[in-house]
C-alpha cells in the first residue's frame, strides 16, 4: 500500500457525513471513533481503504466512514472482502461483522477466511446476542441466557470466537473491551500492520438487549484485577497492585501472587504471540480468571496471495504454452475453407 507522502489525515478525515444511528451508550460509537483515529495513524491513502460488511448493528460501520466500502450480504462479508483483495492487493481491506453474522449464517466463511490467510482485517463485534433484530440469542449467547428466541434459558452452550478462530488457523487473533480507545486503535494499527489474516474481537456492549455482559471485566473498577492484557517479549502480570500474575501448572494455567509461597517475576509465563504452535494461545482465550485481552497470537505466515503468485510463476515457467495462439495451435489442427 502507497504510503502518505504530503497529507496528514486526522480522524475528522475519515468520519462520513451519514448520521451514526446506533443507541446512545453503544460501545459501537467507541469502535468507530477508535478506528477513526487509528487510520491517519497507518499512513495509507483514504482512497485505499475499504471497509465490507455483512448484516447487524455492525455491518452500519461502512456508511459512517468517509472511505470505500459496501453493506453487503448476511454473514459473507469475507468472500466479498476476499475478492475486493484479491483484485487490488494494494487495499487496506477491513472486514466488520457481529457476532451472530460472522459465527452464525456466516461461519463457513468465517472459519476459511482465516484458514486461507489472505491480507486482511476482521473487526469482531461480540455482543452475545443478536442486537439489530432485537434480542435473540447468538452462538455466543451463555448457557441459561433468556432472550427474545430463549424466554426461558438458552440451551446452547456458546462459542469462544478465539477458540474457534485458532481452530481455524488465525495467525493474528486480539481481544479487547469496548470501552478502551486508545488501546483499541492501537490493536488496529498493530492488525494493519500485520501480513496475513488479522482478527481483533471487541467486547461490545449492548446497553439495549444485553446490558452489562462484559460488566465484571471491563467495569473500571475491576477491569485491571479481572483482565490480563497481554504484551509479545513482557512477563504475564496483573492486578490493579501488579502482584498478580500467570505461571504453567501442568497442563493449566495459574494465577498466583507475587511475593507468596516463594513466587518472584521471574517464575512467571512470558507472553510470546509469535509462536507457531498455538497450544499455549488456545489456553489463553479459554482463560475465565483473568479474561485475556491484547494481542494473544501474532506469527507471520505465507499468505494466500503469496502462495497463489508464487503457483503461478511456477505453471507459466514450466508451461509450453507462451501466448494464447500457442495453446489453440497446439496438437493437430485443421483449417476450414
């Protein structure tokens, strides 16, 4: 992508004229002011961005950007995303879908989205319910969750989007709360750095139809004692005193407190997002007590555009076939008169 070279964007630069029409209280408003603010921090061309999104209280966000994009269909966001990047690799080209477009009607594509490992970003907005619809569970709505389509206690147990997304394959998986600016526009600066396929959940809340769900993590009373927000290279600390912190017991993950029964800094796991194997990251996102958040996986693969160039280069070399004429030439031909 063709960096800036004269302009310098402010987030004012990005925000459409459209009137943003979500509740008031939303955390979608803070997502949304969040990437404004993220974009003239990436030095790419507003024209080269392009923002694609499938169906939900989410899928609004192209219209409130001053950017290309499209409001496409229920749960395929990725396969149009897909072909948008495909057909200009040079795009910045960012995915927004909800829980329930992305898990739900729109899981095959999800899951191959981030097997194939194109050059793009996902923005996840998991609320836990189905918002734009009003008020019906989600796959990742809890066990006993009553909603709208679940009166008297959902019954399904729920996915971890990190789970699955790892299952799949992702390379680049983050996590964070909905009411953290600064650091969500740092985690989408960081995924649009990132070569391959980028996923950032959000813990969106839904002030309508499921009011406080992320409440005991990301309150600000206890957000620092109930979430681990982790850093590549740093040692897994927390804790509103920073005397709490994660070490590998068994095939488990602890907490313990500094300072106790012999424990010191040095005892404690050092996050490393760049590891192939995923064994330890999958841990992470299972992780209840204290909920991770931050860049959980970050390594750098091949990517499907790589891949495929590479495959090409490759049958052209070894093809005996140079031009079209070649090819209808070839074998016996006969000319009609």
């Amino acid at each position: 992508m063709e960096a800036i070279k004269e302009q310098k964007y402010t987030f004012k630069d990005f925000a459409s004229d459209q009137e943003v029409r979500w509740c008031p209280g939303c955390d979608d408003y803070v997502i949304l002011r969040s990437m404004q603010k993220a974009l003239p921090e990436m030095g790419v061309k507003k024209e080269d961005v392009v923002f694609i999104s499938g169906i939900g209280c989410s899928s609004r966000f192209p219209y409130y950007m001053n950017t290309y994009g499209m409001h496409t269909i229920h749960g395929r966001a990725p396969g149009i995303a897909s072909g948008v990047k495909l057909a200009n690799p040079d795009l910045s080209v960012w995915i927004t879908t909800g829980d329930g477009d992305a898990m739900a009607i729109g899981g095959n594509h999800f899951i191959h989205v981030l097997r194939r490992n194109l050059d793009l970003n996902i923005i996840l907005f998991n609320n836990e319910i189905y918002g734009l619809t009003k008020g019906q569970f989600s796959p990742t709505s809890l066990v006993g969750q009553k909603t709208k389509s679940s009166p008297y206690g959902n019954t399904q147990p729920p996915f971890v989007p990190g789970e699955l997304a790892l299952g799949a394959g992702a390379r680049f998986f983050a996590r964070i709360g909905g009411n953290v600016p600064k650091e969500m526009s740092q985690l989408f600066v960081d995924a649009h750095k990132f070569k391959g396929t980028s996923l950032i959940e959000v813990l969106q809340n839904c002030v309508i139809f499921n009011d406080g769900c992320y409440t005991k993590f990301t309150d600000k009373k206890v957000k620092e004692d109930m979430q681990i927000f982790l850093e590549h290279g740093k040692p897994m600390i927390f804790g509103k005193e920073r005397d709490k912190g994660i070490v590998l017991k068994g095939l488990k993950l602890e907490v313990v407190t500094i300072g106790e029964n012999g424990i010191t800094q040095e005892d404690l796991l050092v996050h490393n997002a760049k590891e192939q194997d995923p064994t330890l990251h999958q841990m992470l996102v299972r992780l209840e007590y204290p909920i991770a958040t931050g860049i959980i996986r970050s390594f750098e693969d091949v990517t499907l555009e790589e891949r495929e160039d590479a495959l090409t280069k490759q049958v052209k070399a070894n093809s005996k076939f140079k031009k079209t004429d070649d090819l209808f030439f070839a074998g016996e031909t006969y000319e009609v008169k």
